[in-house]
C-alpha cells in the first residue's frame, strides 16, 4: 500500500496532511511497491528538460580501493616489494599485459579502455568515495553525511529509467564506502537496493527487496487495479479542489512510476534470475556472478543506472591471501559481464566502469599489505559509445604517480555522464532551490571520444 513518509503536517486551510493523503486515494492503489516511490521528492524536470538517451551505466564499485599493481599496472621489473606476488598474462590488448588472478578480463580488453593515470589526493574512504561517485567533495570519515547527488541520482534525476516500467537506478550489495544516494534531490532519486549490506548503507535510508516486490497485492488482478484507479481519478478531482501548492503534483508521478513498474511486469521479470537460461548463469557463476547478471538483466530491462559493490578491497595486512580470494570470482563476474553484453548486442549501449575510491602502497607494508595510496589507480572502461582497445596514461616504474595524462575525479565522473549524453554544465536545483551545475569541471579523455 503506497503511503508517504514524514510527518503528519496541516495545509494552509486546516487540513491534516496525513489524514488527506488517506483520504485522498493514494492508498487505493494497493500495490506492495518498496519505499523508493512513495515518499516526497523534488518536482522532475520538464519534459522539455528531459534529454532523451538510449545508454546505460554498470558501475562495479570495488570499496576500500583495489591495487594496481597486482590489476592493470603491473611492473614485473620493480623490485618483489614493490612488484607483488603475482606474474602477468598476456590479453587480448595488444601491450596491456594483466595479473595472473584476472584470466577473463584477460580475454575481453580489446573492448576496453584501462586508465593507467587516474590520481586525486584524498587517502579518506569516506571522503574520496564520495567525491568519486558525486564529483564533489562532501562527507569525510568524521562526518559522513552526504553533501552531493551520487551520479546514479543525478541520471534518474535528468533522466530516468530507459523504458517505462523500469527503475531509474538500482544498487546491488552496498558497500561500507561510498555514497550511492540521492542527497537532496529526493529520496525518490536514491535506488533500490538488492543483496547483501555487511559493510553498513552509506546510501542512507534506502528501501530493499527482490521480484517479488514488484508483484500486485494478493488478490489485486490488473482489472481490479484500474477499477481501483477509477476511483481513484475520484479523489484526484476532489483533492484538486483544495490543494493550491502543487504539494500532489509530485505525488501524481510517483503514483504512475509504481502503477507502470507493476502493471508492465518488466522489472519483477529482471530480478526473477531463475528466468535466465543454466548456460549463461553458468557463464557467471555464483556470488558475485550471479548479481553481474542480475545487472544485466536490469539493464535489458531498462534500468538507466545499476551500482554493483563487490567486496572490500582495503587489504591493509595478507593481501595475496585476500587477493587469492577475491580476485578470481570479481574477475569472472566482470569479465563474463563485458562478454555477455558484447554477445547480445548491447555493450555499445552500456558503460561498464570497475573502480574504487583509490590505489594502494606500491610497496608492500610490514603487514604483507598495501596501504590507501590516491596519487594513481588503475581504471577499467568499456562500452557505452566511447572509444576502446587502448592505455590511456602511465605511471613511472614504480606506480607511484602518473607520468601522462592523468585523469581526475571530475574527468572521471564527466566520462560516466559524457557517455549518457549529460556534461558537466547540466544543470540541477539544490535544497535551497539554487541552480548548480552537476560537476564542478571535468573533461573526457579525447582519446575515448
């Protein structure tokens, strides 16, 4: 039953809001759609202002910053502190040799693009994730209030989901670094969240839940529903008369997202993984896998945004041990993901980005890890319309700091969001109702353009 979050509030005449809102038909609907839709949020856009793009984004977002060294920048010359305990393989892109544990990435980098120069200077988790998924510095680890609209936000905001009947964004295993919500853009803008949340939500107070969510209540059959949406077209015309605020304009388009969602059967369909034929689930395998397909299906679906964490990559102590663990099933989910896009036709259209808020050490520390190190991370793009099959940048012999064309965070953020048609002087209205652009710089690399 959709109700709104808050609390109860009078209009200018006298009014209970709660009590009108019971009245006022937006519980006839009497449909079990999570939270996501049901609360307050800022007015969308103008159709006008609406900007019409066929791309997605999956961000596989590795919290706690994976190591370069032991990825995509491997320096087999460097002394064994430095270097690592892995030997590299060879890929599919010519000079762009990758370490040992990523096989299947091995196999799919002729249809990616590696940043070997990406740098910023904040060592802070909470600070850094957040400025990366933002493009601006917000929440640190003393405060870990968000400041800014994640990307995913800013795309459901200007937007929304590819095709009716879909979620703008989705979030799968939140992770403990990073901020994936909507800030205040509405809570309307944050995305559902789907798996596991060990490492805390960082996204704030997000709603959960699986196919089943998207299900008519018991006994509600589509006939009964627009029955039910007669009456309320009722109560429409009589609340009309007495709210002169526009307080249920927002309301009315939270209503027809829940009503198309669940009418059109299309999302409940995508998170139903079971539906997905034994090949391709064996092509991904378990954990991790199975959620890579999950976002793929998301975004046949017609999800605009989906957010993917795959563990914790803060190996401050044992990281072989960890690495020897970890690596193999994050290797097999990405790489049969880009795979499985590029056979189906649908890579051109979705950007697959995996990164985490930074680096580590390039030497290892006395705790047989490696440490937060932000001057230089390795960045992994493909698809999306954006140009592929090469090394942008460099670091020097020890992966210590770029040596060419380092990318920043707000280069970063503006290739995401270049690749869905936005650009950095877009603009969106804050909680004060002041214009902002939604990045404060940034360029793409012109070498993926």
């Amino acid at each position: 039953m959709l109700r709104i979050n808050g609390a109860s509030r009078k209009f200018c005449d006298g009014i209970d809001r709660r009590k009108f809102i019971e009245i006022g038909g937006l519980s006839v609907l009497g449909m079990s759609l999570p939270s996501l839709l049901k609360s307050e949020a800022q007015a969308a856009p103008s159709e006008d202002a609406k900007r019409r793009s066929r791309r997605s984004v999956i961000l596989i977002w590795q919290h706690g910053g994976p190591s370069q060294l032991d990825t995509f920048d491997m320096k087999p010359e460097a002394p064994s502190e430095y270097r690592g305990p892995y030997s590299s393989i060879a890929s599919t892109l010519p000079g762009l040799d990758v370490g040992e544990l990523l096989p299947e990435h091995a196999k799919i980098m002729d249809k990616c693009t590696v940043v070997r120069s990406f740098s910023h200077g904040n060592g802070d988790h909470w600070a850094a994730a957040h400025w990366m998924l933002t493009g601006r510095l917000g929440a640190n680890g003393s405060d870990r209030a968000p400041r800014y609209p994640s990307m995913g936000a800013v795309a459901s905001h200007l937007l929304g989901p590819r095709k009716t009947g879909a979620l703008a964004s989705v979030n799968i295993n939140d992770g403990g670094f990073g901020f994936h919500g909507a800030a205040w853009l509405g809570v309307a803008h944050n995305p559902f969240r789907y798996g596991e949340f060990s490492y805390g939500n960082e996204a704030g107070r997000l709603p959960t839940g699986d196919h089943k969510s998207f299900a008519l209540v018991d006994g509600l059959s589509n006939s009964r529903l627009m029955d039910r949406l007669a009456l309320q077209n009722q109560f429409d015309r009589m609340r009309s008369g007495v709210d002169t605020s526009g307080t249920f304009d927002n309301m009315d388009s939270i209503n027809q997202q829940a009503l198309d969602i669940i009418t059109s059967g299309r999302v409940r369909d995508a998170f139903n993984i079971e539906k997905e034929d034994q090949k391709t689930r064996d092509l991904y395998g378990p954990g991790w896998g199975e959620q890579a397909l999950l976002a793929r299906r998301l975004v046949e679906a017609g999800v605009r945004y989906v957010s993917l964490n795959t563990g914790y990559w803060d190996d401050h102590s044992n990281i072989e041990r960890n690495l020897n663990n970890k690596l193999p099933r994050h290797d097999r989910a990405v790489g049969a993901l880009i795979q499985d896009l590029a056979q189906r036709g649908m890579l051109e259209d979705t950007l697959v980005v995996s990164a985490g808020e930074f680096g580590r050490t390039p030497k290892i520390n006395g705790d047989a890890g490696r440490d937060h190190w932000p001057q230089a991370q390795s960045i992994l793009f493909a698809g999306g319309g954006l140009r592929h099959g090469q090394i942008i940048g460099s670091t020097n012999a020890k992966a210590e700091y770029p040596t060419s064309k380092p990318m920043s965070v707000e280069d970063f953020c503006a290739t995401i969001y270049y690749s869905l048609g936005l650009k950095p002087d877009d603009v969106i209205f804050d909680h004060s109702d002041r214009p902002t652009h939604i990045l404060p710089a940034g360029s793409v690399p012109s070498e993926m353009m």
